[in-house]
RNA sequence: GGGCGGGUAGUUCAGUGGGAGAACGCUUGCUUGACACGCAAGAGGUCGGAAGUUCAAUUCUUCUCCCGCCCA
C-alpha cells in the first residue's frame, strides 16, 4: 500500500477487527507456560454469563488489558484468564421471565427440564458478553476461558464445600435469614441495601392481663408483625419499667399472653422505652428471643403474605395491606395512643429493590470467624496491598466485624449443595457422589434441593480457573496471581472472600495486589442504571469513537479508586487523539519513500538530540507511572508528549529537512530520529491504544510480527541530552515571543518579519546563531542577532525571551499605543512577580533554611525578571 | 452515629511543601506541501472557609461548611 494514500481522518472500524482477528488467531493471547520467565497473572472478573457489556465492565477491562500488554511487553509469561459468571439469581430470573412470556413456569417443567432451558439460554447468549470484550481489545488468553458452572469450577466448589463441612466451617442452621419475595430466596447480608425510607412510629396500648386499665405502649414502625410478638422487653434499668418486669401482657387482636421481660438491647430513650419483641421477624428480636428462649411465631410467609399463624382475619393479605387493617383495628379498640412519622432505613434486595423479610429458616452458614482471621492478617502483613491504600481500611472494618455467611440459596440455577438427607432416618451426608444409601440405616438419600450462593463459586475463582484441586503446572506457576483489578463496589462481595477462601484452601493469597477502581457515574454524577435509563453503551460508543478513544477517554483525567463521570466531550478529546496520532504518521510516511535504516547519517542537530532526550524522559515516566498505578498520569504524559513536543515541535522542526531544503545525509537523519522517535511513542502507547498503534507501527518501517510482541521501550540515561533541552527551550521560547508580536502588531501571515536578537549572553547567542533556521521557519522571520545594540528603532515592537530582546521593526505598521499598553501590562506582572521574589530573598529565614538549590533558582528568577524590567521599562520610556 | 471521597479557570477534571495545569468553551488571526477531529497567539483562578505547623501551605495538621458514597 502506498503511504501517501492513507485517509486523512483515522477510521477505527477499517482496523479494530481486522487486527483483533490477526492478533488472536496467531495466540498473541496465549500464555505459553514458561517457566524461565516470570509470571504475570490476573484473572478477569467474569460477568454474567449472559449479561452485556456495561460501562463498568469496560473500565475494569481496560485497566487490566493496560496492566497485561504492558507487562507482556516487558517480557512477563503474561496470563490474563477471562470467564464467565453463571450468576444464579439474575441468569434464572430471565429464564423465568422468558417462560412467563410462553405462559408456563419453571413449576411446570419441573427441575431438570428448566436447567436444560438455562443451559439453552447460556449457549444462546453466552458468547455474547466474550464477543463484547473483545471489541473492546482485550487480550485475554482464550484457550483458558472458564466458567464457573463448568467441570472444573464445579469440581472445586464440591471440593471446597466438603473440606468446609468436615472442618466444622459450614453449618445448617435454623437461623433468622433476609427473605426476598419476590426472588424467593434467601440472600446474605451484604446483598440487602439499606436505604432511609419515610415512615412511621406507631405507638399501641399491650394491657396486663391482671388489670386490663393498665397497660404498656410499645412503639413500632412494622405493627403488622405485632400478630407475632411473644413478648414486651424494657431496659432492666429503666425505673419506669423495671418493676414490671415479670408480668403479663394480653396481646391485642390476638389475645395471647406474653412476658415482660428485661434486655439491655432495649434503648429506654427510643419511643416509649417498650419494645415488642417477634423473633421470627426481626433480627435483633431474634436474638432477644434466644437469650430469653421465647417462642418464634411466624406470621409472615415466603410469598410476603400473612400465614395461617397471622389468624383467620389477616391470613392471605399482603404484609401492607395487613399494616393498613392492624391500624385500623387497633384504632377501632383505641388501642392506637399516636402514630409519628419516622423516616428509617429498610432493607432491600439488591437486585430486585423489593424489601426485604426478615424470617427463619433453615439455612446453611460458613463460620466466618476463623476464616477471617487469617484473611485480615495477609492484609496486614502487606502479604495483599489495596491500591489506593485507603481500601484497606474499608476490607479490615468489614472482616473484622463480620457475620456468618448464608450460602443457600432457593433456586435451581447454581452449584446444587452436595449435602444428602436419609429419608428414613434424618441422617445427614455430604458427597461428591450421590451416596448409594444412608450410612446409618441403608435408608434411601436425598439431595438438598438448594444451592449455593453464586459468590461461593467466584470466591475461587483464582485457583479454580487454574485447576485446582488438581496440583496443575499452571497452579504452580501463575498462582498467586499477581493483581485484581476491580471495582470498589465488589470489596465486600467478592474481594474479601477470594482472600479467605485463598489462604483457607491454597494456603497462599490468590494476589498479591488489588487495584480498585471507582465507578463509571453519568454527565450529572449519578449510577449509571437500567431504570434510570441512563447508561451509556460501550458498544455504540466503540462504533462511533473507536475502542481506542473509549480506553484513552476511561483512563484519563482520572485518579485510582475515583469515580469517573462519562462526558461525550471527553471522548472527542481521545478521538482526536488518535486522529492527532494518526496524521502524524501519515505525514511521517509521506516522507520515508527512501528510508534506509543503514543510510549514511548527518550529525543529530539539536532538534533531534532535544526530542531523543524528551521521549526517554517520556519512557521513563510512563514506566514509572505504570508501576505505581497511576494509568492516568502515564496517559497524561504520552498525551502531552505527543501532541505538545512531538508534533507541535519536532515534526515542525524538521519539516525543512524532510523537504530536501538542506543536505541528504540531514533528511536521512531527521527521517531516523522521526521513526525511532514515533515508533517507540506507538508502543508506550500500544497498551492504552491498542488497535491505532498496531495500525500504524505496521505501516512504520518495523521488525516482528505485531507490536504488541515487542520489548517495551528501554530508558537510556545517556540520551536524556538536558544540554539539548535547554539551548532548545530558548529557541522555542523566542520563536513563540515573535509569534505574540507579530499576532499582536496583525503582521500578515505570509509577511517575512525582520527580527533583531539582542542577546548579551554568548552562550544564549552562540545557540542562537547556531538555530536561526528555526526561528526563520517557524516564526517566519529574518533574524539579525546582535551583542548589543545601541540606537533602537522607535517603529518597533519588542519582548524579551530568556534575556534575549526580541525586537521586531515595523515601520509604519506599529500601533505605539497598543504597544504602550502591552509593556505597561507586562511591566506589571513583573513587578508582581519580582515583589514575591524579592520577598522571599529578604527574608533572612528563607536564607537559612531553604535548600540551596532552591535559593539560587530563586535568585536566578531575580535576575532574568530585573533584566527584563530594565529592557521593556526602558523601552516604555522610549516610545512615551 | 462511624468511616471514606470530593469541593482548583465559565464547565469537566488532573496535579503539587518552593514559579497554578489540561480538555472543552471563549477572544483574535490562519485553506502554512500530516491533521479544521487542525495551526498560532491570547483572556480567564483570593486552589470551599478559619486557625495552626513551616523560612515557605493550594499541598501537611486541626476545626468548620457544602456535595456524594459506604457501614451501623
């Protein structure tokens, strides 16, 4: 292809595919297992199964896509291991949803025949979130997806949940758990969301049964449970009740007798100081229950109506309905004293947002005091590193104040629980196998019907996706993994509890690091949402921007662990980007038709030796950036260099030699330069970018097969040329200084300006003499440079550049009180300038303490600022 | 109630114990042999408020106000 005929805007979809397609079918993914090389290993955070790709998702992806190619770069044996979740509770949920449409239930096609719908519906859309990812660039190893319902997981989790049980860490028991109704299913703790609601304190009249004129008022904000209270409790020290203590009460509308009983828990300053106490619906009652060994009466069912137990009045209303007619009842007997309003958190189910019901049930549990403790020392310790560190704080709060995890779950979609009930004699087994018949009576055994929470299957996900429990090379050598990338909302979740089933089960930490990202909010700040309507899709954004703006625009201007607010404008700005990088190399190959590596060189000039020395400063940050996590800053710096120093600059810069206006040996070593120079900035970027960089590093003059195999760029000390970058900053900074004065004085654009340098400095002159070809280029201008220059022409603007006068005469075109104005206005900022200088100088402390360097810059600024106040003051008294 | 994050240019956000940055927007001028998704020049900020530490604070400490999140 002919370079020349590149298009003049880039065009992600001509390429995205097209290399992703090249990159996967020759394995450039696949982690060869070699043992020589050091390992590199993250496992991905697999998503549902059949869920779609979201904003969230192409955060987390990206970060761990930069992390890998980069580290593959640097010659790791990097693995990145993608997978799916089987998601119980939202996989079902669709399923059910579909059935509904076909006017059946899963109740009516029964277990087996509702798993092969779901195993249709995940083959359905399986591939689809796996297809998404790679649209996004992602160079995961393929040949090593998992998912954590196939043999391998599946074995793991038997495995896990049987070493679990013999160990006494997971127990059945009847136990007050969080009921969604609607899921119909128990969830754990962390997957309620409390949320203040408004609502109200009801104040209700319990009489003694000794003396119905007397009575207690209990304050509740769920009166329709009252139908299951076994019991009034007060503050044992609370004097108002204290005597009390021991009597009984009739319960209204129901009439059955219940005990005043004493409990610390009770806060005498809440309400009346009365609380009633229902067991089977409210986990502190629960708990009151127990130490009192009270009664559990459960009048709520799984379905969130009242039961048989709630009375022949209430049976069958839904638990707000039942609230409605309680009221009313009571209010009828003049039972009700008052009714406040009373805003209050209430539970919800994270998926379903319905409010949660609290009830007993029987219900298996890991015991997660011993599993914590080790799993907050390996934090401690720095054995796992948080990234942001303040992270840490948030995992140990939570691990250390942790409760006993719910893992069963009433659905058919998960990790069936491999736990076996005797029909005949109750007795209880956990197997791998079905067991050919109860241990104690030979009786027939049965299957628990549930299973297990989805989290317990990713919980080992680090080890289970390498093998285990068999002792794999792949275990051996990429375990422990070398850093989690996710997001700060799955901490809880998912974070702490592959720590502790890490060290339980490998005796090992599965990472070493965890690097949280914030979430991905809209343009107002708020969660990107379904019901809000508000997301915005990956995959549009891809069709219209390209991945590679999608990925620049996610990692920049962004800090770890913040959130990140979507802004179109930001997009533009990594869109342009990457036409920016584009048209660069464009230009660049309109210009190497006759590159010859080996060609006979010219000496570098100072342009070259100037932009070598930026780029390794650049290598060298972007390295240092990476390895500190800070993805953003090493985005910034490529940005900056690229845009502001590389093509702004160096392609300007060199322009004339490209066009045959000097020697050929000078065109064969600015050609060089460009292509090591751009080349080496492609592959700093090929992690962040990786499609655009690919695109064009195959179009550069290159070895290899793809970019994404090359070494990543080495930092050599020795091109870091500050000499260069000096001399190059005062030719830059007087072409800049004539530019101002020729857009100020409307000098044409086209208009040769004469120019007058006046430096006193040799070295300042000598760099000058040296580089007029540049300043005559860029600046359009015919320069004269001078030591001094005693009689200075009145029709003249004029600056100062790093001590050099920069003077340009124009005779008849000069505005004298425009440019008046201006020098006044110059002459002001100096003098501030100069006052806080100066301040600092006379004070005696500064002097004493401030490092020395930091004195003589100081100094150094005094005089540069002096010089230049002297010139423009004296010119302003000139042209006055 | 406890914890965390944020408050910096008109807007969205970086950043820092020693001269306040970017993008977008704005003003002015440019079909300059890569790019108008561009080039050049420019205007614009008491870095939320108060006190303290320091020679020096936008940056560190304490208090305080506002916004957001998490936990109880």
């Amino acid at each position: 292809m002919s370079n020349t005929e590149l298009p003049k805007t880039y065009n992600p979809r001509e390429v995205e595919d097209k290399w992703y397609q090249y990159w996967e079918e020759n394995k450039y993914f696949h982690a060869r297992l070699d043992k020589k090389r050091q390992p590199f290993s993250i496992v991905m955070p697999p998503p549902n199964v059949t869920g779609q790709l979201h904003m969230g998702h192409a955060l987390d992806n990206t970060l761990q896509d930069i992390l890998t190619r980069w580290r593959r770069m640097q010659g790791y044996n990097a693995l990145w291991l993608p997978g799916t979740d089987h998601a119980g509770i939202a996989t079902q949920a669709k399923v059910e949803e579909q059935l509904q449409k076909e006017g059946t239930n899963k109740y009516e096609l029964g277990r087996e025949k509702f798993l092969e719908r779901v195993w249709d519906w995940k083959h359905q859309y399986g591939s689809r979130i796996t297809t998404q990812l790679r649209k996004l660039g992602s160079s995961c190893d393929w040949d090593r997806e998992r998912f954590t319902m196939d043999e391998g997981c599946s074995k793991a989790v038997q495995e896990v949940f049987i070493n679990l049980y013999k160990a006494g860490l997971i127990y059945r028991d009847n136990y007050i758990v969080n009921w969604c109704p609607h899921c119909r299913t128990t969830i754990s703790d962390i997957e309620v969301e409390h949320s203040e609601k408004p609502g109200h304190l009801y104040h209700i009249k319990y009489p003694f049964k000794d003396n119905p004129h007397q009575y207690l008022v209990i304050a509740t904000t769920r009166p329709e449970t009252m139908l299951g209270d076994v019991a009034v409790a007060v503050h044992p020290e609370d004097h108002r009740y204290s005597h009390m203590v021991g009597r009984t009460l009739i319960l209204p509308l129901v009439g059955r007798e219940i005990p005043v009983i004493a409990d610390a828990y009770v806060d005498p300053a809440y309400g009346s100081g009365c609380v009633k106490i229902t067991p089977a619906h409210d986990p502190n009652d629960f708990e009151i229950g127990r130490r009192h060994q009270l009664p559990q009466v459960q009048v709520i069912g799984k379905d969130g109506c009242m039961n048989e137990q709630a009375g022949e009045k209430y049976r069958g209303m839904d638990r707000y309905q039942c609230r409605r007619q309680i009221v009313k009842d009571l209010e009828e007997q003049g039972l009700l004293v008052k009714i406040e309003d009373n805003p209050h958190s209430v539970g919800h189910c994270y998926r379903c947002d319905t409010v949660v019901e609290p009830m007993i049930s029987k219900q298996w549990f890991v015991k997660m005091k011993p599993l914590a403790e080790p799993a907050i020392q390996a934090v401690k310790d720095g054995r796992i590193r948080f990234i942001p560190q303040r992270f840490t704080k948030i995992y140990l709060n939570w691990m250390e104040n942790i409760r006993d995890w719910c893992i069963s779950r009433q659905l058919w979609w998960g990790h069936r629980i491999p736990v076996y009930y005797c029909q005949q004699c109750g007795e209880m087994a956990a197997s791998k196998e079905p067991p050919a018949g109860c241990p104690q009576c030979g009786g027939k055994m049965e299957q628990d019907p549930d299973v297990l929470d989805t989290w317990f299957s990713s919980a080992l996900w680090p080890f289970s996706t390498l093998g285990w429990p068999e002792q794999t090379e792949d275990l051996e050598h990429f375990y422990p993994t070398s850093v989690l990338v996710t997001g700060r909302d799955i901490i809880f979740f998912w974070v702490a509890r592959m720590i502790f089933s890490g060290l339980h089960h490998m005796k090992e930490v599965p990472f070493k690091e965890v690097f949280i990202h914030g979430l991905v909010l809209d343009a107002q700040g708020r969660k990107m949402s379904k019901s809000l309507g508000n997301g915005v899709d990956p995959l549009e954004v891809i069709e219209s921007h390209g991945a590679d703006s999608l990925r620049f625009m996610l990692v920049t201007g962004n800090t770890p662990g913040n959130d990140l607010r979507f802004h179109f404008e930001r997009l533009d700005k990594s869109r342009n980007f990457a036409n920016k990088l584009w048209n660069a190399s464009r230009f660049a190959l309109m210009n190497l038709d006759d590159y010859d590596e080996n060609a006979d060189r010219g000496e570098l000039t100072l342009a070259d030796r100037w932009i070598l020395s930026r780029y390794h400063n650049a290598v060298k940050e972007v390295t240092d950036f990476l390895e500190r996590y800070e993805l953003g800053e090493a985005a910034r710096v490529l940005y900056d260099f690229s845009w502001s120093e590389l093509c702004d600059w160096y392609i300007e810069l060199i322009k004339p030699r490209l066009y045959g206006k000097t020697a050929p040996r000078d065109r064969a070593a600015a050609q060089h330069v460009l292509v090591t120079v751009l080349r080496g900035t492609m592959e700093l970027l090929h992690p962040f970018m990786p499609f655009i960089t690919e695109e064009i590093w195959q179009h550069l003059p290159h070895k290899g097969e793809s970019i994404m195999l090359q070494a990543w760029p080495e930092y050599d000390p020795e091109l870091r040329d500050l000499e260069a970058e000096n001399a190059m900053s005062l030719v830059m900074e007087t072409i800049t200084e004539i530019r101002r004065i020729r857009g100020e004085m409307k000098v044409p654009p086209g208009k040769v300006a004469e120019t007058i340098l006046v430096a006193a400095d040799e070295n300042s002159r000598s760099i000058l003499a040296e580089n007029t070809g540049y300043v005559q280029e860029l600046a359009k201008a015919e320069v004269n440079i001078k030591e001094s220059l005693a009689e200075k022409p009145e029709q003249a603007a004029m600056g100062v550049a790093r001590g050099v006068e920069v003077i340009v005469p124009l005779k008849g075109l000069i505005d004298i009180d425009k440019e008046i104005a201006r020098l006044k206005k110059e002459l002001q900022n100096i003098e501030k300038e100069l006052q806080r200088v100066q301040g600092k100088l006379n004070n005696q402390g500064f002097l004493a303490k401030a490092p020395a360097e930091i004195v003589e810059k100081e100094k150094a600024k005094e005089k540069e600022l002096l010089g230049k106040q002297t010139v423009l003051a004296g010119r302003l008294k000139m042209l006055q």
